[in-house]
C-alpha cells in the first residue's frame, strides 16, 4: 500500500493487523511522510492510532533523520489496537501508547513529558482519534496548547469526501475561522485534511 514511499515502511505496515477502522490512504500518507521529513520534528504526538499506519509513517520518517520520538493515544476499542502497539515498539523504541481517553489521557500524560524534560517542544500533533464533536475539539485545543510556536496540527478526516465526519468539520470550521494559520487539503485518492501552524 506504501510502497511508492518507503520499502520498508511498507513491509512494516504489511505486519500490522487489519484495521477496524480509517487508515492513512496512499496519498495522504505520502504527503504525511514527506512533511515529517521537510519539517523534522523530535517530538509528535498523535490522538487514534487505530493499527498503526500513522504511527510508523511518521516514526520511519523520522528515522531518517536520526529518530524521534511518538506519543500515540487510542481508546482501544479494537483488540487489534494492542497486537499493533507490539509490534510497532519492537521495530522503534521511541514510540509509545496511551490507551484511554484521550479527553482525559492527552492532558494528564502530555505536560508529564515536558514537566520531566524542559527543552522538549511538541513540534508536530496529529489529531486523528475520537471523530465526534467533543472529543475532536478537545484534542484539537489540547493539543494546541501544547504546541510550540511555528508547530504543526494536522487535523485528519476535515472535510473528508469520502465519510462526512460532521463533528470535524465544524470543530476544523470554528478553529480556523478563530485561530487563522489553516490550510485545507483534499487528495486526489479523495481524503481530507487541514493542516495549521500556530503562529511564530
Ligand atoms: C480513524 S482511526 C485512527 C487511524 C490512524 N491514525 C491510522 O492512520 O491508522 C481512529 C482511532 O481513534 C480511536 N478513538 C476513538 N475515540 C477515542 C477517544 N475518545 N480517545 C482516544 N482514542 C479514540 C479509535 O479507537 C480508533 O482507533
């Protein structure tokens, strides 16, 4: 499936388990992986791992140069969610999952990480879990309230053509029309997203 952007990331995503739900598609994942190679983030944290196709998108970009590390969160609601977790840990020491809520989760594990290390920034998030309103606002903001300035939100399924995911669209709505610094993407394999940069 990711063969067209990394041998390996593809023979890695081949291992995972089938996914219970949206994945990254051929696309997007291309242009994931590109973005974490031109912007170079040590620190990202991710809401939804689902099996992982995110996760190791952006753990082997980061690989690349040198490594980082990847603080998922995921509800677990799929049993395939853990299987993944393993194997994703074996190939990269640096990546770490969170179940639970991320309402509850993001907040009460994030600042731990930056209360325990000072210089480290989240350079990078991904907001890819809970697609209904209150929990896609609540990792929106969240997350931005952690975010170093010139950091990166990348908000997944926004204006998605192929499932209207109602709760993002109207939180990705109110959050640009507030904050600016929104850009929208629709790929040509028929997937939304919005990227933001917090203002340096
Ligand atoms: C669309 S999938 C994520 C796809 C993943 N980013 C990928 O590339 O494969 C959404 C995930 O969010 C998780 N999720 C749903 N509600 C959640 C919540 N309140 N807190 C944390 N995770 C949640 C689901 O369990 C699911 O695994």
């Amino acid at each position: 499936m990711y063969e067209h952007i990394d041998t390996e990331l593809n023979e890695l995503v081949r291992q995972l388990p089938q996914a219970g739900e949206g994945f990254m598609t051929p696309a997007q994942a291309d242009f994931l992986f590109h973005f974490i190679l031109l912007t170079r983030p040590r620190l990202v944290a991710e809401t939804g791992f689902n099996v992982g196709h995110s996760a190791c998108i952006i753990m082997r970009a980061m690989e690349k140069y040198g490594g980082g590390t990847l603080v998922s969160f995921d509800i677990g609601r799929h049993d395939q969610t853990r299987i993944a977790a393993e194997i994703v840990k074996k190939r990269f020491e640096n990546f770490h999952l969170i179940l639970g809520d991320s309402k509850q989760t993001v907040p009460g594990h994030l600042p731990q990480i930056f209360n325990q290390h000072p210089q480290a920034t989240l350079d990078f998030a991904l907001v890819d879990g809970g697609h209904d309103m209150e929990t896609a606002k609540t990792d929106l903001l969240v997350m931005d309230s952690m975010l170093k300035p010139g950091g990166y939100i990348w908000f997944d399924d926004f204006e998605n053509a192929n499932c209207r995911c109602v709760g993002v669209n109207i939180v990705g709505r109110e959050f640009a029309a507030v904050r600016g610094h929104c850009v929208r993407f629709l790929t040509h394999d028929h997937r939304g997203m919005m990227l933001y940069q917090k203002a340096f």
